[in-house]
C-alpha cells in the first residue's frame, strides 16, 4: 500500500528531475550557440576554402581527363561534388542575406 506522501514525494523528484535535465538542455543549447557566434567567421572562410578546393579539384580531374590520363567517372564526381557545395554555399548566403533583412525590418 502506497502512501499519499510517499506518493507526493516520488512525484516531487520526477518533477526535480525533469526540471534539472530541461536546465541541462538549456545550458548546452546557450553554450553552442555561443560557440557558434565566436567560430562563425571561422565556419564561413572554411566553408568558402571547401569550395575552392572542390573547384580546384575539377580542374585537375578535368585537365587529366583530357589529357588522357584521367577516368571520366572521376570527373563528373568531382564536378558533381562542386556543385553541391557551391549550392549549398549559395543556399547559406541567401539566408543570411534574408536574416539581415529580416532584422532591418525589425521596429527600434
């Protein structure tokens, strides 16, 4: 048989303890967004870098492609691999371009 208190206390510590793991999320979720405001610049240069060595690697596999010494499977990849990268970097500066706008639409 159950008691009412030791009822109201097992129900006590559920709540104590989802209440610890939702300030738990929280923390972890603050300190990531932190990190990623401090490691955007970062994430940004990387990203175009990735790009640039992706293009890079095109022309490579293109030059040797021609030259004969190349497999054409490697080139489409390469080319296949450069465009979603490029896609996706595009993607990324539409929506920062839309975030700003956003912003400058927002009252003081």
């Amino acid at each position: 048989m159950t008691l009412p208190t030791s009822a109201a206390l097992s129900a006590y510590q559920s709540t104590a303890n989802l209440v610890d793991t939702i300030s738990q999320g929280q923390n972890q979720a603050s300190s990531l967004t932190q990190s990623i405001g401090e490691n955007f610049e970062q994430f940004l240069s990387q990203t175009v870098e990735n790009v640039t060595a992706a293009g890079k690697s095109v022309e490579t596999q293109t030059l040797s492609a021609v030259q004969g010494q190349g497999d054409m499977i490697d080139v489409v990849t390469a080319v296949a691999e450069t465009e979603v990268a490029l896609q996706s970097m595009v993607s990324m500066r539409d929506r920062v371009i839309q975030s700003y706008e956003e912003i400058m639409r927002m009252p003081i």
